[in-house]
C-alpha cells in the first residue's frame, strides 16, 4: 500500500513536469526569456522513493544538491558537475519494533546534459557516493559508484533566472559485500542563474 502511494505521487510529479512543460512551450514569454547562455548555477531540494532491496530498510529519502553546468556546445550541450546530501529514513522493522538507522550519503557526479527541444533537457551523470554513518548502518564500503540518468525542463523566470525541475533514476553500487545495488527514484527542484 505504501509503495503504491510513493509511487503515485511519482507518477502525479512526472505529469506535472509534462504538463508545465507544454504549457511553458505555448507561452507567450518573450523569446530572451528561454535563452541560456554562459555557466549556469543551481541549489535546490532533491526528494526520493527507495526501489529494490533499499526499499526494504528506508521509506524515502530528502536532501539537496548544488549543480553548475558549463556550455560546450551551441548553449544545447552542457558539462554538468554535481554535489549533494541524501538522506534515506530507515524504516521500524515489523518483528522487533526497533527503527534503523538513517543511510547519509553525499553523491559527487559529473556528466552532460542535452537540450534536444527548447528547455526540455536529457541528463545523465557518474561519480561517487560517499556514506557518512558508514558503522550506524553495517556499511562494509564508504564509497559507492553512483550513475544517475535524468529528465527535465528548465522554466524560464526572467532575465537568466530559472526553476529547473528533474526526474531521475539513480543507482549505487553495493555498500555492503554480497548486497545488491542501492536504487532510487528522485525529484530535484532546483532554482538556476545564470551567471
């Protein structure tokens, strides 16, 4: 039951980004308002849904990241490098009525991200994942390889100010020996300058 609603309320929050952003590409903003030029900067929050055997242990997850995209390419392709702060809550296991201990992990990743169509953009990212409570919670590694593919679309605000909203899948590698990867679902609404 509890994985249905997290999992409607992603499916709610894709349709959202969908829906804005066709109604963004309608608008009748002036042209100047959708361009991106130079290095871009953006802070914001970042929220998750564990899938997988993280699902298990935590019920979802809240952080933030700060990104800068660097242009490479006709202001369409962009370098991006990424930092940020996880925090997964542990789930209360059902047999003994005891809470876990929260997963903190701070992501480092670097990648691209393409604009194929105006402000919709393709991302996709690797790194590493930092855990920071490594002994709360029977870590045998303190650094995951994390891979991170995205969608979104950056909503113009004026001048070189923008609200860039993002849906991902991001995976790490095992933290535990013989475990199994650690995947989620996340949502990053972030706000963007340029600079």
């Amino acid at each position: 039951m509890k994985t249905s609603i997290k999992l409607s309320v992603l499916i709610l929050a894709l349709s959202s980004i969908f829906t804005l952003s066709t109604k963004a590409q309608t608008s009748t903003a002036p042209a100047s308002a959708a361009t991106r030029s130079g290095v871009i900067l953006s802070v914001g929050p970042d929220g998750g849904v564990p899938v997988g055997s993280l699902h298990n242990s935590y019920n979802w997850n809240l952080g933030g990241s700060l990104q800068a995209d660097f242009p490479i390419y006709n202001n369409q392709l962009y370098v991006t490098v990424n930092a940020g702060f996880d925090n997964f809550f542990a789930k209360t296991n059902d047999v003994t009525g005891l809470k876990g201990s929260d997963l903190q992990l701070i992501p480092v990743k670097a990648g691209l991200k393409f604009y194929p169509v105006g402000n919709f953009y393709i991302q996709g990212e690797a790194g590493a994942s930092f855990v920071t409570d490594k002994n709360k919670v029977g870590a045998d590694k303190s650094t995951a390889f994390v891979y991170a593919p995205q969608i979104g679309y950056q909503f113009p605000l004026g001048g070189k100010n923008y609200l860039d909203a993002g849906v991902r899948f991001e995976s790490n590698t095992k933290f535990v020996d013989n475990g199994s990867n650690n995947n989620f679902f996340g949502l990053r609404v972030a706000y963007a300058f340029g600079l």
